[in-house]
C-alpha cells in the first residue's frame, strides 16, 4: 500500500468487496472519478483495495447496482488518528508541545565539526566562523546560505583553496582543503631493478638504466633484469634504474567450491509502521508491537510536507519490515569448479597487482566429497615481475 501525503490527511480505509460482479463496481466506481488503488483478488475471490474517505460513501449507489457488498478493515490517515487522539486530550496537547519544542531545538545549531586541516588549527577555524555568525546554539535561519559562509571563510584564511559548509539538521560540517605546497623531490640512491620471482620475460622497457634481458628469456628470483650501472668498470655511472618488466608466472592454487549456495529470499510477508517526523526527529504512531518476523530489513522511506516549491520542516515516515529467509540452493558440479575458478582468478590478480592477465589455466586434480568441489589448479599468468635493489659501489684508494 502507498498512500500519498494528501490521502493520509484526508483519510482513507482498507477494503472488502464481495459479490459476483465486483470487477463491473471497480469499473464503475473508476469511471466516475472515486479513488481507488492498490487492488488485488483474494484465493476466496474477494477484492482487497484502499479508497479515500470522501469517495467511500460515494460506493452505496454503485453497491445497490452490482449487488456487492463492502466490508471496512481498516481506517487510517489524520481524519481517524485525530478521533483517536480526542479521547486522550492532554496527550494531544502534549504531543503538539513535543513537536513544536523539537521544531525550535532542531532551528539551533548545536554541533560544529571542522574535517580536512592539517596546518591550519580547528580553533582558528572556529573563531573565522564565530566572526560570521556560525557558532554552537546560533538558530540556524540566522546564518547566511552556506555559499556565501564559505566563500567569507575562504577569504579570512588564507592558507585554505578550498572551503566548504555542509548543514545537516543541527550539525554543521566544515570541509577544509588547505593549499598544497610542493614537497621536496626525494633523492633516490641507484639501484638495480632485479625479479621478483621465477618467470619467463614477456616485455622489457627501460626509462633509465641498462636492460640486460630480453624476451622470452629465462630468469630467477634476484637476477638483474634492468642494469643501475652504466658503462664499463673503467668509466661507469650508477643511476636509479627505473622501467617496466613483465613475465610469465605460474601459480598454483588449492580450491575448494560448494555445491549449495544459501541465498536471501524476501517471502512477501511485511509490516509497515508510520513515524510522524519534525526536525529530524521521529515520533511512531502505527504499527506498534513485536516485529513478527525471525529475520527482517528495514527499509524506510520519508515524505517531507510541502507547500507549492517551500519543502516544510515536517512530514512523515514510511518503516517497512520485510521478512527474509534463507534459501539453500544446489549447482551443478560444472557450475561450481567454475566459480571457484573465477573466485581463484580474481584473489591472484589482486595479489599480484595490476596490469597482470591470466593466460591460461590447467587442473592437476579434481574430486568431489562431502558436498564440495576440491580442485588444484595451475595459473600462467603475465605480471610484472620487478622490483628494486640497492646498488652497492665498491670503492677503492
């Protein structure tokens, strides 16, 4: 059931039609403007909907021409809620206290955080803002548009390129993004560029230093792959070696993939409980009780009243409980061994960093027990197989 912000106010009840020519009253009551909606037949053949309090007593006359009959099951919206409240006058009275007192305590600011600086101290951040009226338990319609306090921030410190002010209900956030002042260039001592691991070299390119394999030759962990040294003994240079060397590398991977899969199914079940909201503050008035679910989400919508383009600092609440269940649902053998692969591939690319594709794959064992799928499982895979080392210079009299 969705009911909008207009229908709750003007009331609206839930519905039973029955009879044999229900389908002709829907059409009927339809054509002549009634509003009806969310519509739905029963196993027992009867129509379950809503109609809003006004259109209800305009279905006698359509009643007496379909010989159907209506039963009320329920009545909801501010028309009915006020008729309940009636009887409990001091509540009422007490209940429009609280959301006044909310509205005003909402109108204040009572909280200033300042995210972002690092030279600049939160205290003479604070004390810029104070200077433009932003302080803890300033009334919110007092400050300027939040624009124009951080374009005035901005100007009163210097040492910020950026500042932004973010208002959420009473908390105010304020961004800082400091100016960036270049860092020193650090001085790196030469080095070789030296393999990682075992591979056959697929790609060499050197930026600086001098390239000492090639492709498709063999290599093993700590060979040199990009020289620090230029020259002979006679007339050499150290320099940082820097490039890129790529390599085949082979993996061996142990998986194991169940044949069941629990997933989360919704079973259509639910219970909607209605908060009346002012000043980011909620108060319930529907749906009260145990939550009759084992296993549930929330999911909540909110309806801010509005006049014309002003939105209102109240409204109301929409809390759905759906209930939930797990599901055991059984794959095929195929279907496993191929998402344990797929999970397999996609855990080595992570590790072994990017740039690297998986070239092929070959599975040395496979069995199936108890339920699972064990597989062993080589990978070749074209990765970057560099990475540095110091180069020591000897040094003679």
């Amino acid at each position: 059931m969705d009911a909008t912000w207009m229908q709750w106010l003007r009331g609206y009840v839930a519905v039973t039609i029955r009879g044999q020519e229900t389908e002709r009253l829907v059409n009927e009551a339809l054509a002549d403007g009634l509003r009806l909606w969310s519509i739905r037949r029963t196993k027992e053949g009867e129509l379950l909907g809503y109609v809003v309090l006004g259109d209800f007593f305009r279905l006698r006359p359509l009643l007496k021409r379909t010989g159907c009959r209506v039963h009320v099951r329920e009545r909801l919206g501010m028309p009915f809620w006020l008729q309940r409240m009636r009887k409990r006058v001091f509540f009422a009275a007490g209940l429009v206290l609280f959301f006044v007192g909310m509205y005003l305590l909402s109108s204040l600011v009572w909280s200033i955080d300042v995210q972002g600086n690092d030279k600049l101290s939160e205290e003479q951040i604070l004390q810029a803002a104070k200077a433009e009226g932003l302080y803890p338990f300033q009334w919110s319609f007092r400050l300027e548009d939040s624009s124009v306090l951080s374009r005035h921030l901005a100007q009163k410190l210097p040492g910020a390129a950026w500042i932004g002010v973010e208002k959420r209900g009473t908390h105010v956030t304020i961004r800082i993004v400091e100016s960036a002042t270049p860092e020193p260039k650090v001085l790196l001592n030469p080095r070789h560029l030296v393999a990682s691991t075992d591979a056959v070299v697929t790609k060499v390119m050197a930026e600086s230093g001098n390239p000492v394999v090639r492709p498709n030759m063999k290599v093993k962990q700590g060979d040199v792959l990009i020289s620090g040294l230029l020259g002979d003994a006679a007339n050499g240079k150290a320099v940082v070696a820097k490039g890129e060397v790529k390599g085949i590398v082979w993996h061996e991977y142990d998986i194991v993939s169940p044949l069941t899969r629990t997933t989360k199914v919704y079973t259509g079940n639910k219970k909607v409980i209605w908060y009346g909201v002012a000043g980011g503050r909620g108060l319930q008035v529907s749906g009260f009780g145990k939550i009759p679910f084992a296993m549930y989400e929330r999911v909540t919508e909110e309806e801010r009243a509005a006049w014309r383009t002003l939105k209102l600092p109240f409204g109301r609440m929409k809390e759905t409980i759906l209930e939930v269940k797990m599901q055991q649902q059984t794959v095929s053998v195929e279907e496993a061994k191929a998402e344990g692969i797929e999970q397999a591939k996609a855990d080595l690319l992570a590790k072994v960093g990017p740039g690297a594709q998986v070239l092929a794959e070959n599975i040395l064992h496979e069995k199936t027990d108890n339920g699972k799928v064990y597989l062993k499982v080589f990978f070749e895979v074209d990765q970057s197989i560099v990475k540095e080392r110091p180069l020591v210079q000897m040094q003679g009299d």
